[in-house]
C-alpha cells in the first residue's frame, strides 16, 4: 500500500507551517467529512471548531451546497470572465447587492480574499487617480489588522510573524493605533465606551489626508489577531471622518461576513455603508475559492468611459467568478434566505460562552469574549498586568495539538483558542468541544 503521509513529508510544502514541526506532528490525513467532523482513515474523528479557517460554515458535506455544485458541473465548470458571463455569477451579484441595500451593488470577483483586498486597493488609488487627486496613494490600516499574505495585502497587514522579514519589499502604509479593548488604555469597556481611541486616526487624517487614499478594517473583530472585538462607535467614526477628508473606507469581511458576528455583516453593527467591502471565505460554504469586491457606482462611475480614455479597471484573475464556486455562494444564499441563521447562531454563541465560562477563574485566563458564534479565550501570563507569556512558549499551539489528541480541532491564535464552528452544531457538539477545550486548557497551563 502506497504511503501517503511519507509522501505528503517528501513533496508537500504546507502552508503557515515550520516544515520541521512536522517531524514530531506529521499532517493529519483527513479522510472524508460530515458535519463537524473530520475523519481519518482509521474512522477517528476530530470536531472542526474553528470551521477549517472559518469557511465550511453549513458543515462539511452540506448535501444542498454540493447538489448545486453538482448540478452546475454538468451544465458548465468555467469559462473565462472577460467579455463571457453566465447565470451563477449572475444571480450570486444579486444576491451580494442585497448584502448593503443595493448600495454597493457592483461586483468585482476574484479567486481568493488576498486577491479581494489587492482589488479594493488598486481600485481606491485608481479612483482617486481618475478623478485627478494622483496623490492620495498611501494607505492605512490598525495595528492588529490581518488582510492576507500577497505583498499588497501584507502591505495593510500588521503581525509580524507574516510581515516583519517582507518590509522592505512592501510600499508606503501607515499603521495606526485601532482599538485594543482587551488592554484599552482608557480602562473603558467595548459595550459602553465611545470609542475614544478613535483620536489617532483623527490626528493622522488632520496631517496627511492629501495623501491617504484609504483605510482598510476588519470590521468589529481583527480575528487573526485573536478575535479581538471592539465597539461600533469606532466604524460609525470612521465613516464620517472618512468622508469629510474623502478617504475610502474599506471594510474587509472575509473573516467576518455571514452571520458569524450576530447580524449578516459586521458592518451592520453600525449601521454604515463602506466604500468597499470584501467577502471571501464563508461564502461559498467552504467548497469552493471565491472572493468578491463589492462597490458603489460612484466608485464604478469614475472607471467608465471610452477604451481610449484609459480610464478603466485592467486587473484580472483567471479564476475570476468562477462558475462552480458562484453555484455554490448561490446556494449558501439560499440558506440564509430559509432559516434565521444569524439569531441560532447567536443562542449557539451563547451557549458556548456559558459552557467555557467557568475557566475565568484561573489565574492565567485573561478574557473570554464572544460575539455571535464566536468565542474566544486568551491566556496570559498574568492577569492583572494582562502580559503575555514569552512566544516561544508556544502554549497556544501545545493546547491546539493537546486537544487534537482527544478529538477536537482547536486551532490557535497565539495564546488565544477560539471557537467559530460550523453553524449546525449541535448542544451535545458544542458540550464536547468545550470539554475537550477546557480540559485541554488546564492540563497544559499546569505544566507552564
Ligand atoms: C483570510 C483573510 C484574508 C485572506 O484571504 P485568503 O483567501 O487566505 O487569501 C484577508 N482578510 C481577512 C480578514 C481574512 O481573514
């Protein structure tokens, strides 16, 4: 029999990965999926609580989802984007419009979130460039943010561990101090404060918004910063100093987006429409790549115009709305569009935070916060000064891997679990994955 795992060590290169860490933990062969649940071979079964990166959002094997693929792949798998269309992408725009009111109604697909955010950047400097104001080209991001890994994207990014070697192969941004309500220098609380942090980007408009084509965000919660959640009245701030300096205010779902935060889009939280907003990740249920920019006609406006007016938008990935994966972000509309998905995964949040609740009682968890279906647990060093162990300590990552010995897949953010499971968990799911966490948790912290 032919062996894969010495395979998958001889050829493969995984992603995020130290190669050698392998050697220890070889890749986990999965199998087949239902559900929650990963199998491997040997028919153990590990939970998925983090949704494989946030995407297989209806479960693994969703029948709906892949009778859809199924039905598009005897009709047509692909045909190139330019000047070609066809009704999966067709109908999916429509349903994407609806997402902001019909206000960012025109849809720019591309292939992977990374790709998304490189669009909303040309696009904004492009406008700008158009409208005759070639010098807004810089762009802003909060310290925290996460918008992907190609050199653009990590361009706006702000965690080392990704970034730091790359600088100086990035161009100009600027980073800027956002909310860090965990550690909020006000000593405020995200529910009722007003976002007084906001005075830093106030200050960095007032210098420079000659310069500044836009600011990207990860709305309401940086999620590989740790899930890191924070008030709306710091987006509702944003988009009015947004547009009295005309700077662009991108809001990046890709993390966010489909009913994970508790309303369809983190945005919604305050209640604004961005200029752009990217989606990737859930939308297609996890089946399929696909991302998307979605902007307004303003913005779209200022592109259109005569072939020779060299005004328009030449940027474009082969992949682009790719036919299977819009069949597939078809139906996942259509599953949001029969069950009240955002309120279950409210109660399910809810649910998990009770479950996980009695772990504030040790000294080293620092903060348990959930929004939606999201609940995060950070582990410090100490509680009170709130100081992180040292890195090297990888206690994050030895939870992770602890918990995936007992069946669940945990995995970490730094010092921080999470859960973002699969919106059809179910109560004895959840008391599992919890357990496990919890247990988990402890056995290791008892060693530091
Ligand atoms: C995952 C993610 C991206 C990058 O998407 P890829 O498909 O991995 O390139 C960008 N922004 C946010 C907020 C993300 O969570």
């Amino acid at each position: 029999m032919i062996d894969l795992n010495k395979i998958d060590h001889d050829f493969i290169w995984h992603p995020c990965s130290q190669m050698k860490d392998y050697e220890e933990n070889p890749s986990i062969l999965i199998d087949k999926a239902k559900g929650v649940w990963l199998y491997k071979k040997n028919g153990e079964k590990i939970l998925d609580a983090i949704s494989s990166w946030w995407v297989t959002c209806f479960g693994h094997g969703n029948e709906y989802i892949k009778n859809k693929i199924k039905n598009q792949i005897d009709k047509l798998e692909h045909v190139l984007y330019a000047n070609y269309t066809h009704e999966p992408s067709i109908i999916l725009a429509k349903h994407l419009s609806t997402l902001f009111d019909n206000k960012l109604s025109k849809v720019f697909y591309t292939d992977n979130g990374s790709s998304s955010v490189e669009v909303a950047l040309k696009m904004s400097y492009h406008y700008w460039y158009n409208m005759g104001k070639s010098k807004k080209k810089v762009f802003v991001y909060l310290k925290g943010a996460y918008h992907g890994e190609t050199l653009g994207a990590l361009s706006v990014g702000s965690i080392d561990t990704y970034k730091k070697i790359y600088n100086p192969l990035l161009p100009e941004t600027i980073e800027v101090k956002g909310p860090d309500c965990y550690r909020c220098p006000f000593q405020l609380n995200r529910e009722k404060c007003n976002a007084e942090c906001f005075n830093e980007v106030k200050d960095l408009f007032e210098k420079r918004h000659e310069n500044i084509a836009s600011i990207i965000v990860e709305p309401i919660v940086q999620g590989a910063a740790g899930m890191c959640i924070y008030s709306p009245q710091y987006l509702k701030k944003l988009r009015k100093i947004c547009d009295n300096y005309d700077i662009h205010l991108i809001c990046d779902e890709i993390a966010t987006g489909f009913a994970k935060t508790g309303k369809m889009m983190a945005t919604h939280h305050a209640d604004i429409v961005p200029d752009f907003v990217t989606v990737s990740k859930a939308v297609t249920g996890g089946f399929l790549p696909l991302a998307a920019v979605l902007t307004s006609k303003k913005i779209y406006d200022a592109f259109y115009g005569k072939y020779e007016d060299m005004k328009a938008f030449m940027h474009s990935h082969t992949y682009s709305g790719n036919p299977l994966a819009c069949a597939a972000g078809c139906a996942v509309f259509d599953m949001f569009n029969k069950e009240d998905i955002v309120k279950n995964n409210i109660e399910k949040g809810k649910y998990i935070r009770d479950n996980v609740l009695s772990l504030m009682e040790h000294p080293n968890i620092g903060e348990i916060r959930t929004i939606g279906i999201i609940t995060a647990i950070e582990i410090v060093k100490d509680k009170k000064s709130k100081e992180k162990y040292d890195w090297k300590k990888r206690i994050g990552y030895k939870i992770y891997r602890n918990a995936e010995k007992k069946g669940v897949m945990l995995r970490n953010l730094g010092d921080i679990l999470y859960f973002l499971p699969p919106f059809i968990i179910n109560n004895k799911e959840i008391d599992f994955m919890t357990d496990v966490a919890k247990y988990s948790i402890l056995e290791i912290l008892k060693d530091v």
